[in-house]
C-alpha cells in the first residue's frame, strides 16, 4: 500500500509556518483524513488500471471494495471549506468536480427533464432517468465535492437517495462539509421518511467526521469594511448610495432584464457588472438557485437595499435569503446591503432547520466583509470579467 503524500499537512504545515494561521490540532486531523483519502483513491486508480474489467464496465466489481469519502460536519468558521479546498486542488485526479449543491441539483434536474424528453420522443426506451444521469454524471466525475451540504428543497429531498445510490454502484465518492450531522439534514422537512434512506447512504459511503474546534477563525479575519449597513435610515441609505456611486465610477445605471429558462428575471438598476436590487426583489419574489446563478453570470457586484427582520411569518423569503447568500458566496461575489440590523441579529427565531442555516449564512455575511474575501472576490471578478455584460 502507498504511502501517503501528506498534500494537505503539508500545505497546511506551511500556512502555520507563515503565520497566515493558527496552529489547530483538529485541523491538523481533518487534514490528514484528507491526506487519507488521497492515498486510498491513488490506491484505486491503480487497481482499476490493473484490472481491464474495471475500465471496460461503468459499474464497480462486486468484489472491489469502495473507496469510502468522508463527510465533515462542525460549526461554522471551523475551516471545513479551506481544508476541501486544499484537498481538492491536491488530489491528482482529472475527473473531480466541485459544485455548489444548488448547482449540482439544478444540473441534476436539466438532465432529467432531457431524458424524459427523449423518451417522449422515442429517443430512448429506458424509462427510469437515474441509471441514465448517474452514468453521465460519472462519465464527468467520480470525485463529487460539496462545500456546506444541506437540503431545503423537496424536490431534491425526494431524489436524493435514488440519485446516489446509482452513483455510489458506479464509484462515485462524495466528500461534503456541512453545519449539521448527517441525521440532522432536512431536519422537519415535508415526507421526511422518503429522505432518510439517503442518510443511510451517507453513513456507508463516507467516514463522517466531527470538527469540534472552538475557535471561529472567519471572526479572527474580520475588518470593518462598509459592506453592511444598518440600522436602515438616511445614513444607511447614503451610505449605499456613496458605495454605488464608486462601484459604478459615477456611471448612469439604468434598468435591465435578464432571458432566463423562458421567462425575464427585472434587474431594477445595472451598469457593467454591478446591479441593485431590493430584498423585495430578490427574496419576495418566486426565485431560485438557478434564477440567481443566472443574476451572478451578469453580474459580479451585488446590492441589496432594504433587509427587514426575518421569522416564522417569513419562512419563504428567509429561506430565499439563505439560498442568495450562500449562491453569492460560493461565486465569490461581492455584496452591498443595507438591514434593519447587523448580521446576527436578523433572524428572530432560530428553530428547526433554518436556525441552523442561518447560521451559515451570519458566518458567511461575516466573511463577506473581510479583506480576505474582498481579495478572492476581485479575483474572481478578473477572472470571469469577460463573462459579465457590459
């Protein structure tokens, strides 16, 4: 059995000696899991190449052993998402995807409705879609990473389970961070029984991992940067304004429209890759992940005037809320707000399901106004730039 490479420690090891982290035992124990499955699947490739058999069928032996993938829950600003990262860059494989879930699930159901299409047309005789989309799926990626898992839609609640099951036969190996222990994923959520086999997928495919470091390295980083701007009033409001004003360099922003899966999604105000939008805007209306991955292929900048208090009486908008700010954040997208109050104070109630995901999102709200972030950002802003419409 190889050796591992120890990419990760090592990695690790030299952030700690440049001082850009604090030395952290728990981390050091992720990162050597991580290190773990590098190993197990450079291991796996080998046997694979070894056996012409495996090459030739979609489908594992019977006989050859998965290659388990691990699932790492903790509390927010643990560095679960830093350690992902670093795992996925070194592991020295070419079909591996990292993906928002949202994303991932958004894809998922394109290639559903295309092969219910087909059959519609008699394109294909095979009427169950998942054996069909798995295959394609691993044909792209054995090597499947989600940063922050967690489940809030019933339709993908309900596939879930069926989806990966065929994945799973066909070698697929899932690594995910998450906020939230495996049994505690769409916690109170609608036909909840119709889930839970996924559940028992999870544990028997991944090794599930608790972080329990008490430090919150997100809160260590944080700067004041004028990204957040509460309580709402006339400071506020000039506040945005002044914000605006620079992000656009004076420009005049005017009203836009963007085509999206047959219908017009309003940008009330846009210039370049910056747009305005209220809470209402985004939050009240019927959006979803795929409407706002669709926002962010426009544009890199992002305000948002106006956010109230949430609570059981907006569970809807709320939920909306998380989704946009986790879709902005794994875009590394820069956000502008002015709210009622700061970060940790919007939610009112923190029960059941959303109070854990609000969490994440106070986390990543937090992060978002950091000077590390505002660097990934501009980055990403120079590296995607001749995607945003001018």
């Amino acid at each position: 059995m190889p050796n591992p490479q120890s990419l990760v420690t090592q990695k690790l090891e030299r952030l700690v000696a440049e001082g850009a982290l604090t030395r952290d035992p728990v981390q050091f124990a992720i990162a050597r899991r991580f290190d773990g499955l590098i190993d197990a699947l450079a291991q796996s490739r080998a046997e694979r190449k070894s056996n012409a058999l495996g090459w030739l069928f979609a489908r594992r032996k019977s006989d050859q052993a998965p290659t388990r993938g691990l699932y790492i829950h903790g509390g927010v600003g643990r560095g679960k998402t830093m350690l992902m990262d670093m795992f996925f860059e070194a592991v020295p494989i070419k079909r591996k995807r990292r993906a928002h879930f949202h994303e991932f699930m958004g894809d998922v159901h394109a290639r559903i409705n295309r092969h219910r299409q087909k059959l519609k047309a008699g394109e294909t005789s095979e009427a169950d879609p998942m054996p069909p989309v798995a295959a394609e799926l691993m044909a792209e990626a054995r090597l499947v990473c989600f940063d922050e898992f967690t489940v809030t839609d019933i339709a993908d609640a309900m596939i879930l389970s069926r989806l990966f099951g065929e994945l799973f036969k066909r070698g697929c190996v899932l690594v995910a961070t998450s906020n939230v222990a495996p049994d505690d994923l769409y916690r109170d959520g609608l036909n909840r029984s119709l889930f839970t086999p996924f559940i028992g997928l999870l544990k028997q495919y991944t090794d599930v991992v608790a972080v329990e470091s008490e430090t919150d390295y997100r809160m260590e980083k944080h700067v004041e940067v004028p990204v957040w701007s509460f309580p709402l009033g006339p400071e506020a409001d000039g506040n945005m304004q002044r914000a605006f004003e620079r992000e656009t360099a004076g420009k005049t922003a005017a009203p836009a429209s963007i085509a999206h899966r047959g219908r017009s999604i309003a940008v009330p105000l846009a210039v370049g890759d910056v747009a305005r939008f209220t809470y209402k805007d985004l939050c009240e209306a019927p959006l979803g992940a795929s409407d706002y991955l669709a926002i962010l292929d426009h544009y890199h900048t992002i305000f948002i005037d106006h956010v109230p208090y949430m609570g059981p009486e907006r569970r809807n908008e709320t939920k909306r809320f998380i989704l946009l700010i986790d879709t902005l954040y794994d875009r590394r997208a820069r956000l502008f707000a002015s709210a009622v109050s700061s970060p940790f104070e919007l939610l009112t109630a923190r029960n059941g399901t959303e109070g854990f995901e609000f969490d994440r999102t106070v986390s990543r709200l937090t992060e978002m106004q950091s000077r590390d972030y505002e660097a990934e950002a501009a980055a990403a802003r120079t590296l995607n730039s001749h995607d945003y419409s001018e």
